[in-house]
C-alpha cells in the first residue's frame, strides 16, 4: 500500500470517529460480538498460518493465541457497560453546589503496532481493548510472520469497513508511512530498538503511546522450591513457541546447592515434554526465519551447552538447549535470547543476586521458585520487573482481571481488561456548576471575610 492510500485510510478513519458512531457502547458490543464470531468461524484457518510461519501446533496456537483473544472478548463484553459509564467522585466543599464526575472517552484514531511472535494474540488483544474503548483502528502487524498477517487483512475486512477498522499488510515503507503520520494513539509491541524508533516519531506529534517491549526475565530458584515441578514449569514456558516468548524466562538462577538436581530434573522434563529427538516433534515449534535462527545459533557456545543445541537449518528448528557454568560475560548474557536457550547461572547469596538483576536494565518479566515466604516478598517488592510469577512461569499475562506490561527498558503502559480499557481510553474530568447558587468569596474585590472563608475551606 502507497503513501496516497494511507493516508486516505486515515482521513476516511478520522472523518468517521468525527461522526460519534463510535461513542455508542452497544455499536461497541456490535463490533466485538462481530470479531468474536468471525474468530470462532475461522479457528482452523488461524491455526493454519500460525502453523505455517512459527510450526505452532493447533493445541498451543488455540491455548496461546485463538483462546486468550476469544477470553479477552466474552470478559470485555461483561463488562465493557460498567468500564464505560461515567463516574462520580467528590467535590470539595469550596466547590458547592456542583457535581464532579470523570468520564471515559475515546482517543480516537488508534495505530496498533504487532509483532511476528504471537502474530494473531499481540494485535487482536489490543484490538479488542480500542474497539471496546470506542476507537477507530489502524493495524500494522509484522512481515515476518507472513501468513498470518495476510488471513488477519482478509479477516478484518470481511468483519469491519476500512473507515472503522483496517489492516496495512507491507514492511518498513508502510511501517516508516505510518509513523509520519499523526494519530490519536499509539500501541508498539516488539523490539526495544524499533520502540525507541516509535517513541521518537510519536515525540514529533506530542502521541500518547503504550509500548509493550522485552528484556532478560530472570527465573530465580531457591534451595526450598518444590525442585521437579519448577522444572516442568520452566521447561514449558522457556521452550513454548521456541523460546519466541516476550516473557520467557531468559535465564535461569540457582542456588549452588540444588543446581545439579535441578539441571537433572530440566534435562529429563525436556525429553519427556519434546521427546528423544525434539527436532522429530510435529508440536515443536521453529525459528521465524533464518536471519534469527543464525542469531540464536551465534549465542550457543558449545563448550556450556550441556543438553539439546541440534538444528535444523532446513526447518529453522533447534533443540531444545541449556547451557551450564555461565557468565555475565558470555555472549548469550547479552542480549534478549528469544529462542530455546537456557543459560544456567548459580549463586550463594539471594540478596546479591537481587542486587545484580536491580543493576541490570528492568526486564518484562520477573520469575521466583521458592517455598520462603519472606524471601517471595523481598522478591515482589525490592526486584524491578513488569510483572510476573511466584512458583510458576508466563501464566501472568493470561488473565483479563490483571494489567500486563513492562516497566522501564521493558516498556510503559499496560493492557488487558480494564486496564486495557483505560489505555485506550481518555478519562475527561468535569465538574458540572450549578446555577441556583453562587459563592462570592472567589470574586475580587477581595475582603478579610472572603480570606476567612477560603481559609476555611481550604486547609
């Protein structure tokens, strides 16, 4: 798509928010039944794609993907009348006699910018939350995860008029077009570069943005925790969809003591959750494309990696790997993995790896397997992550009754919900005079008595 057609999907987007078909909270419930069926109606198609670009197996593309997105719909359909409705707070008494209420409104024209990782899930959930918020929506997903983009265009278009809600298929040209463009709002997932890119462009126009980023989660096991089932809980949530997880746990920390157990019972969950020969597995997933697959085979140092590491570079597929006695210092310590690999670090102290984790940018994520409970809350409260689980891994982001996010490097602003609501939402703050009364004390000319009063009301 040229320049000349975006942008006349924009004005066309913007003279339509103009007409106020959007405020309607049943036109609202009208589109998000809509999506909703056309999602239910195609399940086997969306698998398909996610099959074609990431290898997903039905089973993980609907629990993944197709599931949480449908989740996210029937919770914002119960309650998107509350979410909407106008509230009222209190006045002060200086203010009498008036009615003070905030009331939730649309921004208007929305851009919502998706990633090639969880391709349907990151640009239906945001989705959904602008369409309940009332706004008009621009999509833009990733031209790596090609299939499925191309079934969302055809989707969306089946279920909404460009001027309501459209997806732009194409790459950078499409993606640097947009950005020159102003909107109302902006949503970025993906890569903390291309953030930094998005931030800079919505600077120029003054754009309100959410940007929904990564980092290095670290997975923090204690010498209490139940040591098997954190494997199990590991194993998944590292190698789901290939490590290509935004809140995979990147690395893992071990007390010295428990290391080797731990590393034993990590080795058998990965044969018994991928079998033998993982690269065999028609449910494993693969690698989007061979410029990351040869990115992620660069941080694999073959004299730490004590399991898995195999590849298919015909497939884009690698085993499952961990790596053993790593440094901060190693190449796969650098950067965010996004792929199979698990490094294994050890420590002593718990409060000088808090210190560590505290000294390195804020990651997405934020995982700890312990059975001590005032070690979990020194954790929660003094450790800086978006968000994340106590004795379990990813699960987090799949609940509409909480926020997800990142904090600092890792993000800012949050969606899901209500919250996912609020973002999408402007809350306009009004206080409603009344006429039958006027206090005189806030008119000049000034006088002691008026001082008396606003001294009174005002303490």
């Amino acid at each position: 798509m040229n320049e000349t057609e975006i942008k006349t999907i924009i004005e066309k987007q913007k003279n339509f928010f103009k007409t106020g078909a959007t405020l309607s909270v049943s036109y609202r419930i009208d589109a998000l039944k809509k999506l909703k069926k056309l999602i239910q109606e195609n399940e086997s198609g969306i698998c398909a794609a996610l099959q074609c670009d990431l290898g997903k197996s039905a089973s993980e593309s609907y629990m993944c993907e197709v599931g949480l997105t449908l989740s996210e719909i029937t919770y914002m359909l119960a309650h998107i009348r509350k979410f909407a409705k106008e509230k009222t707070v209190a006045t002060p008494l200086a203010q009498f006699a008036s009615r003070s209420y905030v009331k939730p409104v649309p921004y208007g024209q929305v851009l919502i910018m998706s990633p090639w990782n969880y391709p349907f899930l990151l640009t239906m959930e945001p989705l959904v939350n602008a369409i309940a918020a009332g706004n008009t929506c621009i999509i833009k997903p990733s031209a790596y995860s090609a299939k499925t983009t191309e079934l969302m265009a055809k989707l969306i278009a089946q279920c909404f008029d460009e001027k309501y809600v459209v997806v732009i298929t194409g790459g950078r040209a499409e993606n640097a077009c947009l950005l020159n463009c102003q909107f109302d709002y902006i949503f970025f997932t993906g890569s903390q570069a291309v953030g930094k890119e998005v931030l800079r462009h919505a600077a120029k126009h003054l754009t309100p943005s959410t940007l929904e980023l990564g980092g290095k989660s670290p997975c923090i096991v204690d010498e209490t925790a139940n040591l098997k089932l954190a494997a199990r809980r590991i194993v998944f949530g590292k190698y789901l969809n290939c490590g290509q997880t935004c809140v995979a746990p990147d690395y893992l920390y071990c007390h010295a003591d428990i290391k080797e157990k731990l590393v034993g019972y990590i080795k058998a969950e990965i044969k018994r959750q991928f079998g033998e020969n993982p690269l065999e597995n028609p449910n494993y997933g693969k690698i989007i494309n061979e410029k990351h697959f040869a990115r992620i085979m660069g941080l694999l140092n073959r004299e730490k990696v004590i399991a898995g590491g195999s590849c298919d570079k015909d497939t884009l597929r690698i085993e499952p790997a961990v790596l053993d006695n790593v440094t901060w210092n190693d190449a796969v310590m650098q950067e965010e993995i996004f792929g199979p690999v698990l490094p294994v670090l050890t420590y002593t102290s718990l409060d000088e790896v808090f210190d560590i984790i505290k000294n390195q940018p804020h990651p997405l994520a934020g995982y700890f397997f312990s059975e001590n409970k005032k070690a979990v809350q020194r954790f929660v409260s003094m450790v800086q992550f978006g968000g994340g689980c106590i004795n379990d891994v990813v699960i987090h982001l799949a609940t509409s009754n909480m926020g997800f996010g990142g904090v600092g490097a890792s993000g800012m602003g949050s969606y899901h919900g209500k919250n996912g609501f609020d973002t999408f939402s402007h809350k306009k703050s009004i206080v409603d005079k009344k006429t039958w009364l006027d206090l005189p004390m806030r008119y000049q000319p000034y006088n002691h008595l008026y001082d008396k009063m606003i001294r009174m009301f005002l303490k």
